[in-house]
C-alpha cells in the first residue's frame, strides 16, 4: 500500500539579518497559489527550526505557509542568542518576516508573527517596528475572522490546545483565543 505523501511540502532554507545567518525551514501547502503565513518567534534559551513544528504542519494543512528558524548559535545558525536584546530579537524577526514576504507562494502582505514565552513579547516588539502594525481593511475582510498581524501565545494557556485543532480550523481557534492568549495589532 502507497502511502499518500502529506499536502504540504518544506524546504531548509538560510536568511540573514544583519551579517549573520540564520538556518531554517519553510512549511506551506502542496500546490499552487499566495498563502497567508506565519513566523514563529520562539521563547528565551536555545532553540531550533523545529520548535513550532506541530503547529507548521497543522498550519500548513490549513492553508498557511510558515518559518521556524534556529536561534543564533542554534542549530545551523550562526552567532549566539545569549549576546542578543530583545531588540535583537525583534529586529531578527523583522527579517525572517522579510525573508518569507520573499518565498514562492507566499503572499506578502499576510505575513503574522506567532510567538510562545519571550516570543510574545518579541512579537509585538517587532510588530510596533513595522508595517506589521497595520491591519488594512481589505486584508480583514478577506481573512476574518483570522485577522491577526501578531499572535502571542503562552504555552500554559493555549498551545497543547493549539497543536490538536489548529489542523481543523486554524481560523477558528485563533478567533477563540483569549485577549491574554493573543493580541491584536
């Protein structure tokens, strides 16, 4: 029996911000066509690629494309993530947000940061530094009730639930979150 090959494709990607680079990967669905996507801003300490990976797949079955990285000195990456500020961090997710913008079939001007821990807080650091910031109303049309820009989401409180629905309906659960488990911007 063949097994059917998943509707989602990936790809190890590199990016770099501000001289050093950053290895990665790149989620989105099967097939053609510009999806929404998300860059995953991960918490304090060490972390790589794959730290998001249960909500990459479930995104990616949902229509999104996505970008987890490794922190500096993680994985592929080059530098060190103990060196780096939260303005760092933010400036980091800038450019993996500008990286992704950059991706075949993604469409550029969906792109969301979703962030767990300190990726909360970087998240919105990075949204208020950009374009990020601003939901059209055109873009929230189209996308409601997903009409999220950054996303913030503390694993006590949402993410085991997260990682079984968003498969099902990304849209849905995101429009559920509570105002502590989320923010709008």
């Amino acid at each position: 029996m063949t097994k059917d090959p998943p509707p989602f494709e990936t790809a190890e990607v590199e990016f770099e911000d501000r001289g050093t680079t950053l290895g990665g990967r790149v989620w989105r669905p099967a097939g053609g066509g510009r999806h929404p996507a998300v860059v995953f801003v991960d918490g304090s300490g060490p972390a790589e690629r794959d730290s998001f990976e249960d909500e990459a797949v479930a995104l990616a079955r949902a229509g999104f494309a996505s970008l987890g990285h490794d922190k500096p000195g993680c994985g592929a990456s080059g530098g060190d993530w103990r060196d780096q500020s939260l303005q760092d961090r933010a400036r980091e997710a800038l450019a993996a947000v500008a990286f992704l913008q950059g991706q075949a079939g993604v469409d550029p001007g969906r792109v969301a940061l979703m962030g767990g821990s300190q990726g909360g807080w970087v998240g919105p650091l990075a949204a208020s530094k950009s374009a990020l910031a601003t939901i059209g109303e055109a873009l929230r049309q189209e996308l409601a009730p997903w009409d999220i820009r950054v996303v913030v989401v503390e694993p006590a409180n949402i993410r085991t639930e997260a990682v079984s629905k968003l498969e099902r309906d990304a849209r849905q659960l995101m429009d559920r979150a509570t105002p502590t488990g989320r923010a709008l911007y």
